[in-house]
C-alpha cells in the first residue's frame, strides 16, 4: 500500500510577506494607532474642548462636562467597532476578504481629514464622530485580516502569520507613543496632525494590496474561479503543484453546497458548534476584560498615581510601548515551536500576578514611597504577559476552530464580543477607578484567573493539527461523533456526518 507523503512545507514567500504587510500595515495598524493616539496628549486635547466651550458658550466645563465628554472620546472608538464588526460577515462574503479590507479604508481616510482640520473649525465633535467612523474601520479590519491572512497562510505558517494582526496593533500603538510626545506631535500645535495621520496607512494599502491575490479559498468556493484560485496559490506558495489545497477546496466547496452557510443566528443556536463558540466568547472577552486597555487608555494617569512625575510618564510610557512589541515578536516567533495554549496560560498567569501586585503598590504606596517604582515594574508585567498570549493568539485560535461556512459568522460574534467589552472598560472604568481605586485592579486578576482556568479545561492545543483533528477534540465535547471514514469531509464540515436531521435546520 502506497503511503501518502507528508504534506509539504510552506515557505514565506515575497508575495505570501508582502501581502501580508500590506495587508497587516494598512488595517490592524488602525486599532492600534487609534487606541493610544488620544493617550499620552489628553491635557492638551481637554485644553482644546475646554477653550472650544468656552468661546462658545463663555464659560469653562466644569469637571463632570469634561469627564463626560472626555469618555465618549475615549469609548466612541470601540462603539464603532462594535458597528464595524457586525459589518463585517456581509462584506467579506459579498466583496471578498481583500476588497473588504480596500473598501474599509474610506473609514480611516474621512475621519482622518475630519480630525485634521476639527482645530480651525473650532469643532471638538469632530473628533468624537471620527471616533466612531475609525472604530468602525477598526472594526471591519480586526475580523477580515486574520480571515485573510489565515486563508493565505499554509498549514505550518498558519500560527505566524495569525499573530501578524496583533504585531501590527502593536506596532501602531508604539508609533501613536512616539508621535504624541510633546516634543513631536503632541502639543497644542502638532495635534492634528497627529490625528491626521492615520489616513497615511490606508492611503498605501489602496496603492499596494490590489497587487496581491484575494483569499484562494474564498475564490474558489464562494466565487466558483478554480483557474484563478490555482494562479493565487502558485504565487503565494512559490510552486506550480498546488492540486492538493485545490483539491481540499473542492471538498469544501461540494460540502458547502450540500450545507449551506452558517448565519449568525444559525451559530448561535447550533449545538455542534457550541464549545468552540464560547471558546472565542471567552477568549476575546478574557482578552479585553482582563485590563489591557484600562492600561492603555489611561496609563499616564496611572503612572502619575504610582508616583512618577508628569512630565515623565510620557516616556515610560514609550517604554512600555518598547516591551509590546518585543514581546508580541517574541510570541510570534515562538506560536509554532510553544503552541498557542501554554502561551495564553502563562500570559494570563503573569497578567494576574502583575494585577495583584500593582493593587498593593498602589496601595501601600503613600507608606512606603519606594513602592511607586514596584507599581510602574508591575504595569510593564502586565503589558509583556499580555503581549505574551491573551493580545496575540486568539487571533490564531479563533481562525483555527472555524471553518469555511461558519467563519464569517464566528468572526461577526468574535467581533462583538471585543468591540463591547472593549468600550465596557473604555467607558466604566475611570468611574471605577474613581469610586474604588487601586481596588479595580483585583477585578481584572480575577477575570484573568478564570479566563485561564477555562483555557486549561476546554481549549486543546492547534499547534501543527489539523482542522479535522482540531474539531474532533471538540466534537466529543459536543457530543458530536465525527466518523474516521469521513476525514476529509470532516476537515471541511465537521459536525455535518452525525448531525440527525432535524438538527440542520438550525
């Protein structure tokens, strides 16, 4: 008997590196960027609403007019990623993964030219709306690039590439921590400019990533173009024998005639889905509830409250913006060789343990001066075990526990559940920390704990499986039996050989 021949290695490629910079740069550069860009100059924007109030109405804001306004700021941007990612499933469907991601580049182009003149207009509302319309951009990008970028990926790069989203948030937010310095942009002069910027990526993703191929997988089963799926293919993977993904394509494709394409109400109330569902429900919101942009939204002020002097804490936070992204590379680097689950469980592990700490330097600060140093070691903890697992690699997890008909809408709940949580916390928690101080941080180690313990029980290990041997792990928590006889079918619907059939109506 013939044994068949391992599968053959991806390598990266100049056009599989290509586009994904192209890809990662012009879109998950946004979240980032925006995140952090109304961070480290809040004093001076406040100035400016405050001024703006005052010319119009002859009186300045008093403080809960500024806290108010100051939180819708801050909080607009992850609403309208919320907006965005309830978007998203249509778009990718009907215009592609790569034309949804050309497409939302107007949602970053518009608000940056808004932002950039809101000084002369005298019209801080500016700022907030495009806030929203950045949000929704953010929003489309953060669920259609690791769809993309996983469906250009092969199997053995699938983890590296998936990272590529989080490295490029990443790397969003340190540029934002270097541009909003007060010797560069973030003084009363070079804000909107500083505002203004985040249209510069959008402008050369529309210039370079109509060179590169659309998802093969999405052109060949959700368009029918087997000629130019295969032509995608022998770019992207530098061979011209590419007839085993086409021919795992077609299996997929004949399977998704026969199924049908998940909606979002069909996931929801769909039992074979049901644990890798709540997988990505934990993951993402464990991901934004556990603290990461209480310390990016207000880091300044949390590094003023540990003790480190104002006119400092621009540059630790530069610092910290450094740790990110070594850290994020570093779990780039080592996904394939760890796995994904040890490095969300030691990620969470440090995040908790630097929460704890940190609530008791803050705590016991006032008595001991010297314990404001341990708080500012404890919030760079936190940012690297972060940066670690918990920001990282759910992008590679949720990507790896779907498949073609139920991706998009996975991705629209995955998206949802980020964006909400994400402007929960933006919104809540200077009134939080208001009412309970360094208190607030024990909440977010306890989220921590749990989202770990639920890591340790239900999500298996992805690394180098695949998705068939993925989905049978689950299967059996389901209480779905995928038959050995129909792997390959399986490894394009998993839960369609068992299901009875008053189930797939749902």
């Amino acid at each position: 008997m013939e044994v068949p021949s391992p599968p053959r290695k991806g390598r990266l490629q100049p056009t599989l590196l290509l586009a994904t910079l192209s890809a990662a740069f012009g879109s998950a550069f946004q979240y980032g960027y925006n995140i952090a860009v109304v961070n480290t100059p809040h004093t001076v924007l406040k100035s400016f609403y405050n001024e703006t109030y005052f010319e119009r109405y002859g009186t300045f804001m008093d403080q809960k007019v500024m806290l108010l306004l100051w939180s819708c700021t801050v909080s607009m941007f992850p609403l309208g990623g919320l907006l965005g990612s309830l978007m998203v499933g249509l778009l990718v469907d009907r215009c592609g993964r790569k034309g949804t991601l050309l497409i939302n580049n107007v949602f970053a182009i518009i608000p940056a030219i808004l932002m950039g003149v809101s000084k002369v207009a005298k019209a801080f509302e500016l700022i907030i709306f495009s806030r929203v319309l950045l949000g929704i951009c953010a929003g489309i990008s953060y669920s259609a690039l690791p769809m993309y970028l996983g469906e250009l990926a092969p199997r053995n790069l699938r983890g590296t590439l998936g990272t590529m989203t989080e490295v490029f948030v990443i790397v969003g937010v340190f540029l934002a921590q270097i541009f909003s310095l007060q010797a560069i942009l973030g003084n009363p002069t070079g804000w909107p400019v500083l505002l203004a910027l985040t249209g510069v990526p959008a402008l050369l993703q529309l210039l370079s990533l109509p060179f590169f191929p659309e998802s093969p997988r999405y052109t060949l089963i959700q368009k029918g173009d087997e000629d130019t799926a295969r032509q995608a293919l022998r770019k992207l993977r530098g061979w011209t024998d590419v007839e085993d993904e086409i021919e795992e394509m077609r299996v997929e494709d004949q399977a998704e005639r026969a199924e049908g394409r998940l909606s979002v109400l069909n996931l929801l109330t769909f039992r074979p889905l049901r644990w890798q569902l709540l997988s990505i429900i934990v993951l993402m919101a464990g991901q934004q509830l556990s603290g990461i942009n209480a310390i990016n939204y207000y880091a300044d002020m949390i590094y003023v409250s540990a003790g480190v002097e104002a006119a400092h804490s621009q540059y630790v936070t530069v610092g910290a913006g450094v740790v990110n992204i070594v850290m994020t590379l570093i779990s780039a680097g080592t996904v394939e060789w760890l796995g994904r689950r040890l490095l969300l469980l030691v990620g969470y592990g440090i995040c908790g343990s630097a929460c704890l700490t940190l609530t008791l330097a803050l705590l016991f600060q006032s008595m001991v001066p010297k314990l404001s140093y341990l708080g500012v070691i404890c919030v760079f903890s936190y940012i690297a075990g972060h940066s670690i697992g918990p920001s990282p690699v759910p992008s590679v997890v949720r990507t790896e526990i779907f498949l073609q008909s139920s991706r998009p809408a996975a991705f629209m709940v995955d998206g949802a559940v980020h964006w909400l949580t994400n402007f929960i916390v933006g919104f809540v928690f200077p009134s939080v920390q208001e009412a309970i101080g360094a208190y607030s941080f024990l909440v977010f180690a306890g989220i921590c704990l749990l989202t770990a313990v639920y890591i340790y029980m239900v999500i298996p290990e992805t690394k180098g499986q695949t998705f068939v041997e993925i989905n049978r792990i689950f299967a059996k928590r389901n209480g779905v039996e995928i038959p050995e006889k129909n792997a390959e079918v399986t490894d394009v619907k998993p839960h369609a050989p068992s299901l009875p059939a008053t189930e797939t109506s749902f």
